[in-house]
C-alpha cells in the first residue's frame, strides 16, 4: 500500500484493512501543465489526492477576470466539495500549474465503502470539520491581516506555491494586485 493513503487517512478507527480498502479505490493519473481538471459547469464525479505537483482553484469574476480560490499541493487532496458531494455543477475549475501525479477517487466507489466502513464515515467528518476552520480562517486572515502577512504565511505553509504559481495568481489569491505583491517581495528581501 502507497504510504500516501497512510498520510492523508489518518484516523484510529481505520484498521489497516480498510485502509487498504480504502487504498483499493484510488486509480493513478497524470496531468501535464496547464491541463484542465475540471472545468466549471461540470459536476465533478471524482476526487484526487496529490502525490505531487500544483493545482490551482480559480473562478471567473464579474469582469472575466482569474480569481485563485485555492492551490493544492502534495499530499493535498483536490476536491471541490460542494460539486462532488451536493452533484452540482462546478462553479470553479481545477488546473494543473505543474506536471501532477494524482491518485483519482471515483464518486460511486467512494460512497459505496464510505457507507461500508464507519471509520472511512469518521475521517470525513473530520476532514470536513478541518477544512471548514480553514476556509474561516482564511476568511478571518482577508480581513484581520496585511497583505505582507498573508504573503508570508502563505510562504511559510506552502512555499511550493511561491516557487511555481505565476505572481497574477498568487496575488489574486492573497486579495492584492500583482503590483502589490510585487511590492510586497521587494520590500520583504531587502
């Protein structure tokens, strides 16, 4: 069993043969750079985990203007929850940002053993719990911290991102112009 699902499917009420259950469902993909993953309008019918590789998340604004709305990066799983889980459409898309190797989950086989397995039920409930205090807290950083601070954090979390996301996309991400974060990084290593 990869020890990819051993990291990302941590919870003590999975033995170690539903983890490989679990592993069991995960087919290997690969995207190349610039690839779509999924494209807004598509309800998305799986998800992924990264083993390595950039993702972005980013929405069209009222201008047809890129907005980020997330990066993934290894060990992350990809995933826009509320097309995955409530079957809409997807109001954002996926793009790989780097050349990516991914571990796909299908929809049915994933509801299939998440209703088998208790401990799969309890993972992602606290997988869910944790990702909703993120989406808050990030919220929260938008408005309780600078521009420079939000850099740095991101910085410091996911230097990845940083080292391969263009400089409009991690600027659209953090809430400033590209000027701004040109700015920013100027003044932050001199």
């Amino acid at each position: 069993m990869e020890t990819i699902f051993k990291s990302i499917y941590q919870h003590p009420l999975l033995s170690v043969e539903d983890l490989q259950s679990i592993a069991a469902i995960h087919h290997k993909v690969s995207f190349s750079k610039g690839d779509t993953i999924l494209k807004e309008g598509r309800v998305a019918d799986e998800y992924y985990i990264l083993e390595n590789g950039l993702i972005r998340a980013f929405v069209h604004n009222y201008n047809g203007d890129e907005i980020t709305t997330d990066f993934f990066t290894d060990h992350d799983l990809v995933i826009v929850p509320t097309s995955l889980f409530q079957r809409m459409p997807s109001q954002e898309n996926l793009q790989a940002l780097t050349d990516c190797i991914l571990w796909k989950v299908e929809f049915n086989e994933f509801q299939q053993l998440f209703h088998r397995l208790p401990g799969f039920i309890e993972w992602g409930r606290l997988w869910f719990t944790t990702q909703l205090f993120a989406v808050k807290q990030r919220s929260l950083d938008m408005i309780r911290e600078t521009a420079t601070n939000r850099y740095l954090k991101l910085l410091q979390q996911k230097p990845q991102i940083i080292q391969h996301a263009p400089l409009k996309q991690i600027a659209s991400y953090l809430g400033v112009t590209d000027t701004s974060l040109s700015r920013i990084r100027k003044d932050i290593t001199a």
